[in-house]
C-alpha cells in the first residue's frame, strides 16, 4: 500500500464514525473542506465511493462500510502502538471519548475531575452525557460509565462507585401541605415528579417491603428527562421525586429536602466502566480508569 494513502484513509474513518466532516475537521484540526478534499481524493484513487453525502448527513456506501470495517482496526491499532510508544518517553497524552449517564457525570465523574486534569494535563476528556446504554465500540467511544447492572456481559467492567440507593424527597413545604407517605403505597394520593428516560418509559420506582419487590409511582404532576431538573422541582414544593443518594445528600443533610420511605430504599450495584478490550490499551485510557475506579 502506498504510503501518502494513510492519511487519506485516517480520515475516512474518522468522517464515517463521527457522520460527519465538521466533526472530523474538530477532531483533526483540519477545515471541513480539507477533510472532503482529502477523502474525495482517497475516492478517486481507489476508484469507488465511499461516502453518501446529503446537506445534512454522512454515511458510508457498501464500499465504504466494507472498506471501514477492514482499515478501521487495522489504523487503531497503528494509533494505540504509536501512543503506547510516546508514553514510554512521556504522560499519556491525546483525547479520551468517554460516553456516561448524567448521573455517572455527577457522582463518579465531577467530583474526581479536578484531580485528573491535575495529574494529566496533557489528556483531553471528550464527555458525552445521554441515558442511553451506548455501545461504546460501534459509536467510536473508547468507554463508557453506566450502573454495572445495565452493562452488557461482553464489555469489561471496573467498578467505579460503592453500592448505590434512591432517595424519594420532597421538600418541607409539601409535606406539611399533603403529609408524609409511610409505605410505597401511599405514593398514589401525592403529585409525582417523575422521570421519562432518553428511551421514552416513564421510571417506576422500585422499593422492597418484607425482602420482596415492590413497584409504585406517584400521581405524575411533572414529567422530566433530568434529574435535576426533578430535583429542583421538589426543592419549589411542587411534589415528590426520586434521585440518587448521593445526588441529594447535601439538600437532605441541610433540612432542603426531606427522605421518604428510606427503609424500603434498597442499594444496588454502583457505577461501573466499561470497554471492549484490555489488548493494547491506550495509556490515555488506562489513566483514566485507574483514577476513576473504585
């Protein structure tokens, strides 16, 4: 293969796994138009299409997919050799694409951030936070951070928190309005607010009454996609929510927020991060999960 078409074919791969030459010339450090140029060339080089281009998207042809699924590891691997090499000689270095909950985000990431960038400067962290469960190997992250109990079997899985539990709160305002439920039950005759996921269901929350599983939900008076966005919901006095501990410990701990139901609230596993492969990890990576492992 010829030399002068490595770079070329770097950033197809990068074009096809972000959809996009804007987001490609970011990553790159190259403009939009040089990125095209470059994969259009590639294009008539070889002789075939790689890309659908539309105004609005990018996505591979059959060519390209069949293309991309050869050279894309195959450039991974000279990229994670190449790193591997510089950290011999240097701190792990390069940009980090981590995909997390929200929630990860606040309790295992955030208040650990401050120490990382101080102990690798020379790492950038790329955060992309949905409550979805991405497949971090096929959207091009290089991990990702959700409640281990939601993480495939096939990743590898480092805990990052300790056992987690839900705190149903409601601020003191409300409760002396509407009184106080004492088992899940009573949930039913106070405003919920509640939480609809990225995926479109709303949370029903979980409690164990006497070792069994129970599932109850308050009236649903607010519907939220975040929480804390709920959170400050509760704090107005606009009904009951539920969030993570850790998440409303400081609003509990100064009279904010009051704790309901709190002997029904059950832990569970914590946050885990997860990867698809230890084979020739990236330093990069390797930092990353060593300072925000458990």
């Amino acid at each position: 293969m010829e030399r002068s078409l490595l770079s070329p074919l770097a950033l197809f791969v990068t074009v096809a796994r972000l959809r996009s030459f804007r987001a490609a010339g970011r990553e790159t450090g190259l403009s939009p138009s040089a990125v095209s140029h470059a994969v259009a060339s590639l294009e008539g080089t070889l002789g075939v299409r790689l890309l659908h281009r539309t105004t609005r998207s990018v996505s591979p042809t059959a060519d390209g997919a069949a293309l991309l699924e050869r050279v894309g590891p195959a450039l991974s691997e000279i990229s994670e050799a190449v790193l591997a090499a510089g950290a011999l000689v240097g701190e792990p270095a390069g940009s980090l694409n981590v995909n997390l909950s929200r929630s990860a985000y606040e309790i295992v990431v955030l208040p650990r951030l401050a120490g990382f960038r101080a102990a690798h400067a020379h790492i950038t962290l790329d955060l992309t936070l949905d409550d979805g469960l991405a497949d971090v190997a096929s959207k091009g992250f290089d991990a990702g951070i959700r409640l281990r109990e939601s993480i495939e079997q096939d990743m590898i899985r480092v805990p990052a928190s300790p056992p987690l539990s839900l705190a149903v709160v409601a601020s003191p305002a409300y409760l002396a309005a509407h009184g106080k439920p004492v088992s899940p039950g009573d949930l039913t005759a106070h405003d919920g607010i509640v939480r609809r996921f990225d995926t479109g269901p709303i949370y029903r929350w979980e409690f164990e009454v006497d070792g069994q599983p129970v599932v109850a939900l308050p009236k649903p008076a607010i519907v939220v996609n975040d929480t804390q966005a709920g959170v400050a919901a509760a704090l107005a006095g606009l009904g009951i929510t539920m969030a993570m501990l850790p998440q409303v410990a400081s609003l509990i701990e100064d009279g904010s927020l009051v704790r309901l139901l709190e002997d029904c609230s059950p832990e569970f596993e914590g946050f885990g991060i997860y990867f698809p492969s230890r084979r020739q990890m990236r330093p990069a990576l390797r930092a990353f999960i060593d300072h925000f492992r458990l």
